[in-house]
C-alpha cells in the first residue's frame, strides 16, 4: 500500500494506511531504518537490501509495505509534515505566547528527534517528483506564516515580511541543534528548556 501524502493546505490529497496495526508499527521500522541508512550512505547508495535488513526484513518483503526506495522516502518527509501541521492546528484559539511556546517545542521536537529527516528534505528534495516539491513549497510557507502571525500578534510594528525572517532567524537557530547536539553532555529535557528560553529570548529583540 501506498503511504500518506502529506499537503497542510489540501485534504484532497490519497491516503492510504497501513491496513493493521502490526503493518503500521513495521511501516515505521521501516522508516525508522531508511532515515539512519539515507543519512548515513546517501539516498542513491542506501538499497533496498539494507533497508529490509537494517528493519529486520527481507528486501522482497519490503514491497509489501511500500512500492519503492522513493516511497520510502515520501514518508520520511511526511512525518515531517504531520509534526508541523499538528502543531499548526495546536495554535489556533490559544493565546500568542502559548502559541508561541507550542511552535518553538514542535521546531526543537523536529531538531532533536527528527534532525536526520530534517537534514534530508534539505538535500534530497530536488529529487522527489514535482508534485510533492510544489506540495513541500506550500507546507514550508504555510508553517512560516504560522509562526509570522503569531509573532506579529506579539509585536505589531513588524511587517509580514519582517516577521517571516524573524521566524526563519530562529527557525535556524534551533534547526543548528538537529546536528551539533550529538556530543553535548546536558540532560535532554535541559536541552529542550535551553533551547526554548533562548529561541524566545531572540524574539524579545523586536
């Protein structure tokens, strides 16, 4: 079966579940193992072979779960997708300051427990088809404008514009930590609680 295709601005887009849960945990073992390998080795060297054995499957039985290499890769991105849009849906009727504390933990979530499938979408996007690039564009904008309304909100001389960089500004300081984090030696609810404070103390500078 084929995996969801995840588009924040549209629900016309095909989703097909796993028809079980144990066919939806091995989904995610897969996934799971794909993200480490296509770090690691690159999303053209990484086989099909080594997915299956890194997720404790034969190659073959793979294609039960997903058509191929490139669908894998889909739902690597997809998790990224439904991470910001829960997120987005979280904000609307709280109060810019919760909001605010709601899409800076959903932006270190994504740093420090999906940094690898962050770092990929980075490299790999301009290998996925057209659609999905135009479907990522439109995801991208709409989580940044998120975070512009809020920050507006909070500082109403900005301009959207404005906003949009100070999003992006901090934004980046934060995604830094999806590959600088690995030899730190701070317990990781401190991490998150740094990351925090200083992501909102950057927006305190406006």
């Amino acid at each position: 079966p084929t995996g969801s295709r995840v588009d924040m601005e549209s629900s016309d887009v095909a989703t097909q579940e796993a028809p079980t849960e144990r066919g939806r945990k091995r989904r995610e073992q897969i996934i799971e193992a794909a993200t480490g390998l296509f770090d690691v080795q690159g999303f053209h060297a990484a086989s099909i072979d080594e997915i299956g054995a890194a997720a404790g499957i034969t190659g073959p039985g793979l294609y039960r779960h997903f058509a191929s290499k490139d669908e894998i890769l889909l739902a690597v991105f997809d998790r990224i997708w439904e991470l910001l849009r829960s997120s987005i849906d979280r904000t609307e009727g709280l109060t810019p300051e919760a909001a605010l504390d709601d899409l800076i933990g959903t932006h270190i979530t994504l740093a420090l427990d999906h940094g690898e499938a962050l770092m990929l979408l980075v490299r790999e996007k301009r290998h996925v088809p057209e659609y999905y690039q135009r479907a990522a564009e439109r995801n991208d904008m709409r989580y940044t404008d998120a975070w512009a309304e809020v920050i507006i909100k909070m500082h109403p001389a900005l301009t959207l514009d404005e906003a949009r960089a100070a999003a992006h500004a901090v934004m980046g300081l934060i995604g830094s930590a999806a590959r600088d984090n690995a030899g730190y030696q701070i317990p990781a609810a401190r991490h998150r609680s740094m990351l925090l404070d200083l992501a909102k103390a950057a927006l305190k500078a406006f």
